[in-house]
C-alpha cells in the first residue's frame, strides 16, 4: 500500500482510533449491551430485544434460542451534545457556497 508496511499502517490506524475514541467520549458513554464476556454461552428467551441482538447463524425455529456471545454489542449510556445557536437549522450540514465576481 504505497510503500508503507503493515506495522506503520497498523501504529497510523492506532493514532485516528484512538482520536476516534477520545471524540466520541466527549459527548457519548458507550456501554456493552450484554454483560457477559464474548465467548460466553447464553440464551435468548422468547421475547428477547431483536433490536439489541442480533441472531446469527443457523437460525432455525422460535426462541429461546442458545448460542456464543460473538460481539457484546455498544449502547450509549448517556449523551452531551452541545447546544445549538437560536435560527441554526441542523438539517444542513454543509450550505451550498455561491461566489461572487
């Protein structure tokens, strides 16, 4: 990949995660969504949070479902985004640039 090697891509690709991380940490506190250690054996009852879960695999039947935690999955906790400024319209993210003559 142009000239670079696997461990200089691999430390540059650190560096932005751990920009990444500290950016997101500012305004969000991720949390697993389960608790258990990925690897873990665990079961799904009926009824379980198809939003929070997601089954994969050889999916067959009805819950509850026994399976290997695979991902423990991210939640945010709590949210501290900054205010916006009276007559900002947050539907625009970047306005359309005009230059004059």
């Amino acid at each position: 990949m142009g000239g670079f090697s696997d461990a200089d891509i691999g430390a540059a690709a650190r560096v932005v995660h751990s920009g990444c991380a500290r950016a997101l940490g500012q305004y969000f506190d991720l949390v697993p969504v389960r608790t258990e250690a990925e690897g873990a054996s665990i079961e799904l009852p009926v009824g379980f949070d198809a939003a929070r879960v997601r089954v994969t695999g050889n999916v067959v039947g009805e819950p509850p479902y026994k399976g290997t935690l695979a991902h423990h999955g991210w939640r945010v906790d709590a949210v501290r985004l900054p205010s916006t400024t009276a007559g900002h319209d947050p539907k625009i993210l970047a306005p359309a640039e005009v230059e004059l003559a």
